[in-house]
C-alpha cells in the first residue's frame, strides 16, 4: 500500500472514530437507538471529514515536522521527550475535523475537558499540552483551503 493510500485512510479511521463518537454523544439524548444512529451517521461524516484533512496534510509529514519542531518550541519543557508531546500533536489533528471551522480558543474547554483521557502515555497534564495541541490546530488550518488566518494569525 502506499504511503499516501495509507495516510488517507489514517486520516478516514480517526475521523471516523471521532465522528462516532461525537454522534453517539448527540444521539444519547434520544436514547440508546438514538446514540446507535448518532454513531452510525456520526461515524460516515467523520471518515470523510478525515479523509479531507488526510488530502491537505499527509500524517506522516505532519508528524515528522513536530518529532522535528517540538524542542524549539516556546511552550516546550526542559527534560521532556517526543513521547510526551506525541500525543498532544495527534490530539489536535484527530480531533480538528469534529470542530472545523471555529477557532482553537472557542473549542478549547471542550479540549482540556477530554484531554486526561486522550493523552496515552505522555506526561504533559494539559496547561503544558495545550501550545502543542494549539500549534497542531493551527497547523491545519493553514494547510486547508478557507480555514487559514481568519482571524490574523
């Protein structure tokens, strides 16, 4: 398979599952044959969702620039690894898509809230993780057609 056959569906498989996830949350309200559709309709829009972001920005690219970056960064802390600060990379890339379109600072509270159990393996609690997933938003943004910069960044 190659690589960019790869990513794409890297990029279908966490929207997907973000998307299922968010659908079965909206569908809870109606019981639990409303989160089973939620997630069903929740789980397509995500993979395409996904999949979109995959097209502009290649996953393993993107990860390469951060393995890359991430020491330089003003937010980084002395000491830290890669393995802390992987998991608030991807954490921003996996979930841009469910809120495509608003800015990192409105979507934020919902973010720090889900942080603890997203984070894997790092150590980072999320005050030290937010300039990672913050730079992985941005990130995005600039690299999708009609999401960069609008508001000056």
């Amino acid at each position: 398979m190659s690589d960019v056959k790869k990513d794409h569906n890297i990029g279908s498989g966490t929207g997907a599952m973000t998307g299922a996830v968010a659908g079965a949350a909206i569908g809870s309200a109606a019981g639990p044959a409303g989160s089973a559709v939620g997630a069903v309709v929740g789980g397509l829009v995500g993979s395409k969702a996904g999949d979109s972001i995959a097209e502009a920005i290649n996953p393993t690219e993107y990860t390469a620039h951060f393995q890359k970056e991430y020491k330089n960064a003003p937010y980084y802390i002395s000491g830290s690894e890669w393995r802390d600060y992987e998991p608030a990379y991807k954490y921003g890339y996996d979930n841009y898509s469910m809120y495509r379109g608003r800015p990192f600072e409105e979507v934020e509270p919902e973010l720090r809230s889900n942080w603890e159990a997203s984070r894997a393996d790092s150590r980072l609690a999320w005050d030290d993780a937010r300039g990672a997933v913050r730079d992985s938003w941005h990130y995005i943004e600039r690299a999708l057609p009609g999401d960069a910069d609008r508001d000056g960044r």
